[in-house]
C-alpha cells in the first residue's frame, strides 16, 4: 500500500486543513474505488471559531457548503490517526492512501461530502457502524461506483 502525504505549498491558517482519500482495491464490485474521507459532524463552536473571510471565497454562502468543506476536513493528528487505523486494519484491501492539504480560500461551488446524495453508485461508508472503529474521530468515506470500471465486463 502506498501512503502518500503532500506537503502544503504555505503555512496553513488553521489546523483543521486535512482532506484523505484511500483506494479500496476491490470494491462493490468495481476496481480501485477511490472513498473521500470526511468528518460527518463538528461541534457547533468551530463554525464561529474561524476567520471564514480568510479561508473561504464567499464567506456569506447562504448554505454553507465551503464552510462545512472545510469543517470536514482533518487536524494533521486526526490525519495521522486515521492513516494508522487504516494500514493496521485495511492494509492488504486498500492499494493508497493520499493525505493533502485543503487549498485556501476555498472556492465558491464546492460542494460540502456530507450534503451529496446517496444513489445506487454513490454512498457512504459509515466507520461508525463497524464495529472495530474505535478511534473517536467521526468519519465516513464518499464512493462513486459510476468512476471505477467494474472487475467484470
């Protein structure tokens, strides 16, 4: 399994600036299936804790998609964790593991992983039903089976 951390191009203005992304090599039936790693929940304190002018374009998007991209992300001790988790658990499933640093201010029309619907190729995996998750870091992986080929024609 490679294990990838992209170091930031600047300081990052806050800590919580980690996005990850694993590849699951067989999954649903589908190849090298890449799940977005994110936090489904946040305390409601860091939504007003932030500079939100600074880290994101339209700090007054009425439905806060660019702020909660950004409360999805990771603190780089959350990173390391869930890497860790990952490796000692999923090491002979997943074929990567790419950490990178969110790129600030982020950009109007991203939308936010938690807000995207569920379909019949698009989910999520929920860590927190499984019952060897105990890391204490909320975390769920998007999918979409509809980029992956299938193992079988």
């Amino acid at each position: 399994m490679e294990i990838t951390v992209i170091p930031p191009d600047s300081p990052l203005l806050i800590d919580r600036a980690w996005a990850i992304r694993m590849t699951i090599k067989s999954f649903k039936g589908r190849r090298n299936v890449e799940v977005h790693l994110f936090r489904p929940e946040w305390d409601s304190g860091e939504e007003t804790s932030y500079d939100w002018q600074a880290l994101v374009v339209n700090s007054d998007d009425p439905e806060g998609q660019c702020r909660r991209l950004v409360l999805e992300a990771f603190t780089a001790q959350e990173r390391d964790s869930i890497v860790e988790y990952l490796k000692e658990r999923y090491s002979t499933r997943l074929s990567a593991i790419t950490c990178m640093p969110l790129k600030f201010p982020v950009p109007e029309g991203l939308p936010a992983l938690c807000s995207v619907d569920e379909s019949k190729n698009v989910g999520f995996i929920r860590f927190e039903k499984i019952p060897a998750y105990d890391l204490g870091i909320p975390l769920r992986g998007l999918y979409n089976l509809d980029e992956h080929p299938p193992i079988v024609e």
